[in-house]
C-alpha cells in the first residue's frame, strides 16, 4: 500500500505523522472520503470543494487543492483496487500540546483501503445524544469524530449499521456518516442545513437528481414515514428496512428505488458531476 503524506507517495510502514500532529492530540483537521471504482474517484470536484469549506471553517490555512487532486490520482494509480474508499485528512500540523496551533502548516495524507458496494437495504437505530446545530464545528466535516464512534458501536451492538441523531431542537438531523431521507405522503424530504446535518455531496445530488426537499422535521417524523433511506459516498441510496424496533416492509419502497436507480444511472454517465 502506497500513501501520500506531505508530499510524495511512501510505503505504509514510512507512511508517519508526529505524535504532535494537531490532528492527532486535539482533533484540529478536515476530511473528505470519496468512492473510488477501478481507479476512479467519484465526485473529486465536489468532495475538495467542501474540504476547503470545511478548512475555512475550522480556521485552517486555505488547502492547495490542486496538490490535493494530484495526491489523489497517485494513490489511486499506486493502488489499484476494483472499488474503495479514498480518504483525504487534512490538519493542523506539528503543533505544541494543547488546543494552540504551531506555525510548521498542516498535513496532508490521502490514502486508500478496500471496500465492499453497500447492500441494498440496511437497519438503523436512533440515538439519545444531539446534534448540536449551533456549534462551532456544525455543518463542518471535522476529524472529531469521537460522538460518532459512540453512536456507531451502538448501532453495531443493535444490529444496525447506522446511529440517527435528532439536534438540540429535537428535530430530524442525520446520521454518524450519513444524511437522512424520508417519504412523507407522497413527497420525499431530507432535513435541511440549519438542521446542523452535513451537506453531504450524496445528499446533494440526490437533491439535484430526485427533486428532493428540504423540510424542518421533527425526530417523531421517522415513525410516521412510509419510506426511509440514507445518502454517503459509500453507501450511495441505501434504504433502510428497520429502525429501532420498526420494521419496514417492502423496503426499498418505490420511490427509494427510483432514487437508486436515477443515482447509479446517473453516476455512471459522469464520474465528476
């Protein structure tokens, strides 16, 4: 395995950062993942544009997105793998300990681990933490992920593969890695931005393709809708067959499965759209 890390591709035994790194000790970075196909990323434009949203946000210096980009083509090519996950992780860099930033600039790695296309439908569970809507990192693809890894391994002790949170409002959000979609009398909607989800590159091209609406939900919401699915880059539309102790049956329900086929269709005719 060959791993870009500051520059220039390194086998993954020299592939190092400093116990110092930002990212490491207080979780100072950004990240984007990206569905690579026989050697393809999908969505790059997209996936480094939100990369460089998220460094604004975190206050980190603007990233080269071009050096990104070409990081990316080098580890593909390096790796060939017929479908995986590349992750770009960008942080604060050497930095003393403590919540303070060092002046050396950050660190770049881009690296690639094989994966498997998702199932077509999946369980789910909701989770009794919040999202916090107004908070300095929300909206923000940050590297502290600790709340998720603990909403996950709920999940995983449940059966489930995804953890769903409600905000602070007690409204409909999103998932650990995911954004969240239901259909409501007819009319499929996804929460919307100032709900605190992530604007999820999925999400968004689910919108764009599927004519998707935004709407303001409350958590309740999930028990009344006739149809649920998720959007990642990994699990693309997968539809969601059980929540908590609901089972729906018939899952993926029709337009779910409309949703699915307009994204791999889609999809397939562009790989940067």
């Amino acid at each position: 395995m060959r791993i870009w890390v500051d520059g220039g591709l390194r086998d993954a035994a020299d592939a190092t950062v400093s116990v110092f790194d930002h990212g490491l000790t207080v979780g100072d970075g950004v990240f984007e993942t990206l569905k690579a196909v026989d050697g393809r990323a999908f969505a790059t434009t997209r996936h480094l544009n939100r990369l460089a949203r998220s460094a604004r946000g975190l206050g980190l210096p603007e990233p080269d997105l071009a050096e990104v980009a070409r990081a990316c083509q080098e580890v593909l090519a390096a790796n060939p793998v017929p479908y995986g996950r590349l992750r770009v992780t960008y942080t604060g860099g050497l930095s003393p300990l403590g919540s303070d930033r060092g002046d050396a600039g950050p660190t770049l790695v881009v690296a690639l681990g094989e994966a498997a296309p998702r199932p077509d439908t999946t369980a789910a569970v909701t989770v009794p933490w919040t999202r916090n809507e107004k908070g300095a990192l929300s909206g923000l693809k940050t590297t502290s992920y600790g709340e998720n890894v603990v909403a996950l391994d709920r999940a995983h002790r449940h059966g489930a593969s995804e953890a769903l949170f409600a905000n602070t409002q007690g409204r409909l959000c999103e998932g650990t890695g995911s954004n969240v979609f239901v259909v409501i009398g007819g009319r499929l909607l996804t929460p919307p931005l100032a709900s605190g989800c992530l604007a999820g590159i999925t999400r968004e091209l689910v919108i764009e393709w599927s004519g998707a609406q935004e709407a303001d939900l409350p958590l309740e919401a999930l028990a009344e809708a006739d149809e649920i699915f998720l959007t990642s880059s990994l699990r693309d539309v997968q539809a969601v067959h059980r929540l908590d102790d609901r089972e729906l049956p018939g899952a993926p329900g029709p337009v779910t499965a409309k949703a699915m086929r307009v994204f791999a269709e889609r999809s397939a005719e562009d790989v940067n759209p």
